[in-house]
C-alpha cells in the first residue's frame, strides 16, 4: 500500500471537509416525509390533543333489553292503540332491573306522547317512525346513560 492511497481516502477539501464520502442527509429526510405521508394516509392520530378526545366521545356498547307488557292507550276520536315497547340498554345495565323500577318512565312517555293523537297520523310508514324518533329522543333525555334505542313491539290500533 502506497502513501498515495491513503491520500485519497482521506482527502480534505478547502474547507476542511473529508470528500468522498455519502451524506446520511438526504435519505433520511426522504424517510421522514415518507413515513409521515404514511401516517397521514393511514389515519394516523395526527397528533390529537386530549381536548380532542373529549369531543368525540365513544359510542356504548349495546347492552341486554328491557320489555314492557304491551297497554293500550286512547287515541283520538274514540280509537286506541294498544303498544308494547323494547327498550334497548347499554351494556352493564341489568334488563331485569330497569324492568322492575324504570319501566314506568317509559310507560308514562308513552301515554304523554302518544295520547290523544289523531289515528290516520299512526298508520303511515312515515307516523309511526315519527312518533318512534320521538319517544326514543325523550327516553335518552330521561335515560342518558342507560337508554340507547326503543322498538314497538306490538302496534295494534282500533
């Protein structure tokens, strides 16, 4: 090996920079952004705040449900409906228990919203979905925590 080699292995420039070798520079960054538009496309968190978290709270977990006995309920101009409802819980709700006291709420929503109203506005499609968003809508405001859906279970009028 002659000192010529060595010489330009170890060559310096004017500014006192070894050449030759590779900059680690520039593929690094390139795998920076690449990693980074990867997170992005992926549905990375984004680096969201705890404050975000709180915004968007989990949905519950369906849990057991609750049956009410079908009643019967005066509607207008001498009808009646005779309904019975289900009433879905979130999870750790125990059905049998939400049955034995809270049943009556429910009875009781019903009977307010219900009572009284012409019959023709029950027979449609359209009706009876109305008449359902809107009991479901009360029994979350009476049941925020425990409430997450309502369906008929008998629907009869006369």
């Amino acid at each position: 090996m002659s000192d010529d080699d060595d010489d330009t292995k170890g060559k310096k420039g004017k500014d006192g920079k070894e050449k030759g070798g590779k900059s680690n520079l520039i593929p690094a960054v390139v795998l920076a952004l690449g990693l980074a538009a990867g997170g992005y496309f992926m549905g990375g968190s984004g680096g969201g705040t705890a404050a975000d978290a709180k915004e968007k709270p989990e949905a519950p977990v369906p849990g057991g449900i609750a049956t009410m006995d079908p009643m019967s309920v005066n509607l207008a101009d001498g009808h009646f409906l005779k309904v019975g409802v289900a009433v879905e819980l979130a999870e750790g709700i125990e059905p049998g228990e939400f049955e034995k006291g809270e049943i009556s709420k429910a009875k009781d929503l019903i009977i307010d919203r219900v009572a009284g109203l012409p019959m023709d506005q029950l027979t449609s499609p359209e009706g009876r979905k109305k008449v359902k968003e809107e009991l479901t809508k009360a029994a979350k405001k009476i049941y925020p925590d425990e409430v997450l859906d309502l369906y008929f279970t008998d629907f009869v009028m006369q």
